[in-house]
C-alpha cells in the first residue's frame, strides 16, 4: 500500500494554502477590531460613537 509521492505533496500543500488563508482571514480581523478608526465626518460626533 504505497501511496504516491505526488498525491502527498498536493495535500500538504492544500493544508499549507488552507492554513494561510485562515490566519490572514484571523489577523485582519484582529487589526479590524483592535485597529484604531478615522473619522470621515469629523463634525458629526453622533455618526460613530468613540
């Protein structure tokens, strides 16, 4: 029962590609939530609380 070296290199690198996807969808988040936000309107306090 040998598997293919080729079939094992295509999986890792379908886990590789899952696992980058997953921690740059996790760190833009984490800037997103932790970032600092600009106000457009800087007039208008009511638009966005601070």
């Amino acid at each position: 029962t040998f598997r293919e070296p080729v079939s094992d290199y295509q999986v890792v690198r379908e886990k590789a590609a899952s696992q980058r996807r997953d921690v740059e969808r996790a760190l833009t988040r984490f800037m997103a939530k932790t970032g600092e936000t600009q106000s457009l309107f800087k007039d208008d306090i009511s638009a966005f609380p601070c």
